[in-house]
C-alpha cells in the first residue's frame, strides 16, 4: 500500500488509522518512506535506566529514511518506527521516532507480511517486545527439516535417492 500524506498530517496516527481500517485486518506490516516533516520527537532507549531520552525537533527537516513493523497491542495496530532526519546543515538525528507532523509531503510504504506478530511487555528490558509465539516455533521446525542428513558428505547428501532394488525371483537355495 502507498500513502501520500500531506501537510500537518500527525505521520505515526495516519499510519495506524490506515492499518486499522483494513479489511480483513493484515497480520503484520512492514514501514518505509522518506519525505519532510516538522515537530518531529525522536528517542534513544536507555536499557540501564529503561526509558527513552526523548529530544524534539521543531524546524522543518528531511525525513531521509523511515523504516520499521507494525504489529498488534491490545487488539490496535502498534506503529514501531526508526527515523533519520536531516537539517539544512546537513547534519542527521536518528532514533525512534515517536511522533512527527509532515511539514510539505511523506511518502509512506507499507508492505502486509503473512505474520500475525504481537507484543507483549518484557520485564528485564522494560519495551514492549514481539512476541514470535507459534512463528518461531514454526521456522524452528522448518530449520530443523531442511537440515543436512548428519553422517553423509555434503556430495552424498546431493545425490538422488537410489531406487530400492527389486527382485523379480527370490535366489533359489543352491544346495
């Protein structure tokens, strides 16, 4: 799905609005876009203290990469998002980006995944983590199934299987 949005558009709300309306609801998305935006709030988590240092940037600024997933908290689509923003100095800020107003135009992809991804609270980091559940389990035992078969070289493992041998006549006893 493409997403033009326009000037003073709240980026991270159209997102979610977006996602929210579509029927049937996708399971997971992935975000990309680039663009300008202003009043832009982005953070750097601090593990040590499990809290974002959070710095906001008023004037206008290039959104040069916007890039994350969306899953799903509490039955609404969550928008986890990272951005780049360049000033006029060319200098960049990065971090997560919390909330960000389009200042002339965004340009936003969003891409459905097949994974029905949710997050769940994780006490050791304090972030609201995805929660793989069934789809790790699942890739696990596809990893498991495509692995080589242990004990053959990696040029026995590539031949085909030979066909079982048949006999037509069992031997005769020649006694």
């Amino acid at each position: 799905m493409f997403l033009r949005l326009n000037s003073g558009e709240e980026l991270i709300t159209r997102i979610q609005q977006e996602l929210q309306a579509q029927q049937p609801p996708w399971p997971s998305a992935l975000i990309s876009g680039i663009g300008s935006v202003r009043k832009a709030e982005l953070g750097y988590y601090r593990l040590d203290r499990k809290e974002y240092l959070r710095r906001e940037f008023p004037e206008v600024m290039e959104l040069v990469s916007l890039s994350g997933n969306v899953s799903w908290l509490e039955g609404r689509p969550f928008v986890h998002a990272h951005a780049v923003l360049g000033g006029e100095d060319f200098r960049t800020a990065a971090g997560h980006l919390f909330r960000a107003e389009v200042a002339a135009t965004a340009e936003i992809f969003l891409e459905e995944t097949e994974l029905s991804l949710t997050r769940r609270p994780d006490a050791t980091t304090g972030l609201k983590l995805l929660d793989p559940g069934k789809h790790q389990q699942e890739a696990g035992k596809q990893a498991e199934a495509s692995k080589p078969d242990q004990g053959k070289s990696p040029v026995e493992q590539s031949k085909p299987a030979e066909p079982a041998k048949q006999h037509s006549n069992p031997p005769k006893n020649q006694t």
